[in-house]
C-alpha cells in the first residue's frame, strides 16, 4: 500500500493570503470547504460542499491550483454580483486520503489526535478538523482512516472505522491544526450502511482515551 503522509509544512503553514487581508470587523465574510473545477470557459472555480459555485475576481492561476484539489476557502461576495463572483482572502489545502481497509493496512496509528469538532459529511467526503503534537518540523506524521468493518450488502448495518495518527517518532512540544477528507468512494459499502462509527486515540499521553463518533449516511450517499 502506497503510504501517503502529511508533513507540517504542508498542511499547518499554508494559509495562503490570496487577494486582501481579513480584519476581525468584516463579518461578511463566508468560509467553505470548496474543490477546484473547471468552468465553462475552462477558467478555474470552486464548488463549495453546500453546491455554490464561486468565481474568483482574480484568477486562480493554472500553475498551482489544478482540478480536483480541494481547499478550505476564506471569501467575501462582491456585491451586486449576479453570478457568485468572490474575493478570496485565504485558501487552506485540505489533504485528500482514501479510507484503506484493515486488511492492507501496514502502518501504525498509535499516537494521539485530537479533534477539533464532530466529524462531518459534506462534498463526498468525511472530514476532520483535527490538531496533533509536534516537534520537528522536518519529521512527516501520518493521518489514516482505516475501515474495520464492511456493510458487506447488507442494508442497516453499522461501518466501523478508526482515524488514527503516526507520529513517527516526533515529540510533542507544539500543536497544530489542519483538514483532511476522505471520498465516501474509498469506504466500501457504505451505499448499504446506516451510520459510520469512528473510534479516535485521543485524551493525554498520561490517559488516552478512545472517544466515538456516530455519523448518520446521508440518504443521497445510499442512492448512489
């Protein structure tokens, strides 16, 4: 299984200051998990997971930002615009990950994650705000999704699924915070299951506890 790790430099230094500054009396602002799409022009856009489709005043540059990536977007509406024409003030990558069953995993998750809310469902995805202790930022953790249990066709039945985080021999001096994603395409049968139930390490090195998570599947996942 090809193993796919997150290093601090990507995901907690990467607020990207695109097009303003955000001030703390501009409430006007909006914040959305988004992805990169092509419009009709073939110019880039972002669809939000709530299904808005926002075009950028200054273009999203073909260079860095490619189809399919996906981003936790900071903007404010232009007003008067008639077609969902934003400025954005910060675009954060939200590293995506497929779920990998517990059978083909060969890594470790035995350190801890904190999370920072409720996992939620939203654009295809299950998503995690989490934080973690580091060190070094030279040293690239782990974030997995392990499935442990199937749905196996049969309708009603429970997904049970571990996140977990691999510290990889780094400390804990500092926290810091990110984003990743999971496609509902990577949990097998999730067509057929009520709920996700996701077990998380979490607590303090001197008492880790495991805390559980329930997620209802949207009926429009089961559809599909």
């Amino acid at each position: 299984m090809k193993h796919l790790f997150l290093s601090r430099s990507f995901l907690f230094c990467i607020s990207i200051a695109l097009f303003g500054a955000c001030t703390q009396e501009d409430y006007s602002l909006n914040t959305e998990l988004c992805v990169v799409k092509k419009s009709g022009d073939l110019s880039l856009c972002l669809l939000s997971d709530q299904g808005n489709v926002l075009y950028p005043t200054s273009s999203l540059d073909a260079e860095i930002y490619k189809e399919g990536q996906r981003y936790n977007v900071t903007y404010k509406v232009m007003e008067g615009s008639v077609s969902n024409q934003v400025n954005i003030f910060n675009m954060q990558p939200v590293l995506i990950k497929d779920a990998v069953s517990r059978a083909l995993f060969t890594g470790s998750m035995g350190d801890l994650v904190w999370l920072v809310s409720k996992p939620w469902i939203g654009g295809g995805y299950l998503n995690f705000e989490f934080s973690y202790g580091y060190s070094d930022s030279n040293i690239k953790h782990g974030i997995y999704l392990v499935q442990e249990t199937s749905a196996n066709g049969n309708a009603g039945k429970n997904i049970y699924l571990t996140f977990g985080h691999d510290a990889n021999g780094d400390a804990t001096e500092d926290k810091a915070t990110a984003l990743v994603s999971f496609p509902f395409t990577s949990v097998l049968g999730i067509q057929d299951a009520d709920s996700l139930i996701v077990n998380v390490l979490e607590g303090t090195v001197a008492n880790p506890k495991q805390k559980t998570y329930r997620l209802a599947v949207p009926d429009e996942v089961k559809a599909n």
